[in-house]
C-alpha cells in the first residue's frame, strides 16, 4: 500500500523512509484512517526490534509517514535466496521477532500482518519489525467489521471468519514464518486466494518431520502448536514460543542404532502413504470407514505374519499338525517325523484325512479387509454427506452461491453439526453478506 523513498532529513541530518499514500487513488478514508492507526500504534512503540516512526502528516492530497531507514535486506529477499536455515540461525531471529511482538502485545497492540516481507535483516543481523499499517489497536470501536486485511499465507482462520484477534493471531502467522524457515516452503499453498483461505481454516500442514526428516522433534512440536487452528490450543503467549524453542538448543537426539535406521525410510514412506491416502478420501465420503481401516493397516506394526500361538523354538511340531497339513487326495504320503534323523513314516490308510471345513486355519497377515460401511451409501443423492460433497466441489470451483445452497440443504440435514455452520459463514462472508455470516457463527 503507498510508495516509499529514501529521503534525507536536513534538520537532524539522517537518512530516512517515507511512506506516502495519495488521497485520490481510489483508497478513501478507510485507507486514510488505516494509516492514522498506523501513527498512533508505531508512534507509541520504543523497541530495538520494532521501526521507530518519526512523524506523520498530510501536504496536498498525500499522507505520509517519515520512519527509520533501516539498511539491509527483508527476510522473504534472504529466504528466497537461501531457502532452507539451520536451527542457530532461526533461534536468533526468532528471539528478536518474537521480543517485538511481545513488546507491542504488552500494550495492547496486534500487528496483524507479520510476513517475511515485513521482517528486516541489518547487515549486523539486527531484526527490524516494520509495517503497523494494519495493526489494530486492542479496545472498543476497533473492528473491521468483516474486512479481510493482510496476506492470506500468513492470516490465522479467525481473520478469515471474522472472529476476535489478539496475540495469538500475530503466533499463528509466526509459525507460518517458522515453517518455511524450517521446511524451505510454505506451509499453506495453493493456485488463488480462496485454495489457501480453505487450507488455513479446514486443513494441517504437511508434518515438517515428513517434509524434512532431520528437523528435531521439538522444534516440530513447536511449529504444530503455533499454526493449532483454535487460538485457545496454540501458544498463549510470544514468551511461551520463544521458550520452546529455545529448548531445541538443549535436546540431544539419541544417535539411532543399525537396526533404526534400516527401519527408518519405511516408517516414512507408511506415513507419506497415510497422508496421500487421507488427502484423497476427504474428497468421497462414502468410503471414509474403509480409509480408517486401510491406514491403521498402514500404520500398524502389526503388518507381519503372526502365528496362531506362540511355540517355543525347540519345541518340534505336533504329529496331529503334520498330518493335518497332507493335501486331501493324497491321504498316503509319507510324512517326516521330528528329530535331528528324519525317518520316512506313513500314514495310515484308515485314517480319513479331515474334511476342507475341517482344516486348521491358514496363517495370514493380520491385514483388515477394506470392506465399505453399510451406514454410508454413496446412492443417497440426498443424503447429508452427499450435500456436503457437492458443496466442497462448488466452493472449491469458486462457485460460492451453489455451496451455500448445498451446504444449507445439508444444515436442513444435520443443524447441530459446527462444522457445516462454519462453512456457510465462510461462504457468506465470501458473498458479502457479512451480517447473515455472523448469524451463523453464534
């Protein structure tokens, strides 16, 4: 939003940035009083970590901000050129981004649009955070009233349906920032606005240990919890993030053994598996409870060939078992008995060999048979997951009024179910009918 110049300031003789914005460039006062707000919040802050902002004013149809200049690069220049950064490194910058953000929270202050392109990089390796343009100061009159305002791969769900934000949004988008410095990509991705609207709000990130399986254990542990879609399971506080994080220097991973590493690419690949298998049921209900069983069959460690009982190794085989295994139109085969000697032994003639549903039962692998749920029927045009299918369909399609009608239909179906009320509050919100979503949010 605006333009800024680096500008030089004859009085105090000091480089510095401004920020204008022309009146008549079709922004309005929405856009003037976003700017005054950015005033008022930067103005107030005093931190090494935080843009310190000089003076604000207007001159001939043109607002304008004089802050400090800060040389240097942005951390989405330094990302798009180094992709992937160890752990020291992004323990330093988080600890100073984390320390302005805490900073402002203390004072009331969310910033709302923390994004690598908002993160500056001193040459010294200082970490400026800049832009307050959409900060909300925390208190009455402050809302947006269903506006949508920062960029939609760092935006936590409630910016998206338009609930309450506060700390823990600015969280949220730092683990977003955490991710793609952990993992070399973005955590949510997609082809436009709406793909990545829907991932923020209805689906998880790809684990970052899958991703990367070298990342430690806690540090994965602290980027699931920063981007928890439900701001009361995500960290209460900059302090508690920056804390967990710090505990990644202190954990030893324990070297893994031969037989762990044999083992390891396996594991992975079940779970990679787990995951495409997961992401592909999601679009067909109807065989969701034959997906449950087919990944506890990829995940279970029970994918081996089990006996029927457990038999000491020196315990030879039974006489009974041998004979039971002889095929039914050969009764007369000689059969080697026990012993370190086998010696030809046959059977005896009048010994009828045991009928087909006589036989022991084969030894299978305890594998669960994808069998369908009979409570779920793909031939129910007009059933509650039938609507909801063609309601995911037409929203994904950006055909954002037949989802609303769908997903209504299948309210009709199930009114207690949330999950249907969230979706129609999203639609509508999408629709411009921002009054009826907030109905739907109650």
């Amino acid at each position: 939003m605006g333009v800024v110049y680096r500008a030089f300031d004859p009085v105090v003789e000091r480089p510095v940035a401004i920020k204008t914005i022309r009146c008549s460039d079709g922004f309005g006062a929405q856009s003037l009083e976003r700017l005054r707000r950015e005033a008022r919040a930067v103005g107030s802050l005093e931190h090494p970590n935080i843009v310190t902002l000089y003076d604000a004013g207007d001159a001939e149809g043109i607002f304008y901000l004089v802050m400090q200049l800060v040389e240097g690069e942005t951390l989405r220049a330094r990302m798009d050129r180094q992709r992937r950064f160890e752990s020291l490194e992004i323990l330093d910058i988080f600890r100073q981004l984390l320390g302005a953000l805490e900073y402002a929270h203390a004072r009331g202050i969310v910033h709302r649009d923390v994004k690598p392109a908002n993160v500056l990089i001193t040459p010294e390796g200082n970490v400026k955070l800049a832009d307050f343009g959409i900060a909300r100061l925390a208190g009455p009159g402050t809302s947006t009233n269903g506006l949508l305002a920062g960029t939609p791969s760092y935006m936590a769900p409630e910016q998206f349906v338009g609930t309450p934000v506060d700390g823990r949004t600015d969280i949220f988008a730092a683990g977003c920032i955490l991710y793609e410095l952990a993992v070399g990509t973005k955590a949510f991705t997609g082809s436009s606005t709406t793909a990545v609207m829907y991932q923020i709000v209805n689906e998880a990130p790809p684990l970052p240990g899958i991703v990367v399986p070298g990342i430690r254990p806690a540090m994965e542990a602290a980027i699931m919890k920063s981007l928890a879609k439900n701001p009361a399971e995500r960290f209460g506080s900059c302090a508690e993030l920056r804390c967990a994080l710090e505990a990644c220097l202190t954990e030893e991973p324990s070297p893994p053994g031969e037989a762990q590493k044999e083992d390891a690419a396996p594991r992975l690949e079940l779970r990679a598996q787990a995951l495409r298998l997961f992401a592909v049921l999601k679009r067909s209900p109807a065989v969701v409870a034959a997906g449950i069983l087919a990944m506890v069959a990829l995940l279970s460690p029970a994918l081996v060939v089990a006996p029927s009982r457990k038999t000491p190794l020196t315990e030879p085989p039974r006489q009974a078992e041998i004979r039971a295994a002889v095929p039914v139109d050969r009764p007369n085969v000689a059969v080697p008995s026990p012993g370190p000697k086998p010696v030809p032994k046959a059977v005896p003639a009048f010994r009828r060999p045991p009928k087909p549903e006589e036989r022991p039962p084969a030894v299978v692998a305890n594998i669960p048979r994808l069998t369908p749920n009979p409570s779920v029927s793909p031939a129910e045009p007009d059933s509650f997951s039938a609507w909801m299918v063609r309601g995911d369909v037409a929203f994904q399609q950006e055909r954002y009024k037949e989802a609303l009608q769908f997903y209504k239909k299948a309210l009709q179906l199930n009114p207690a179910a949330g999950s249907i009320r969230r979706k129609v509050a999203t639609t509508l919100t999408l629709l411009g009918q921002h009054e009826s979503a907030r109905q739907y949010r109650r």
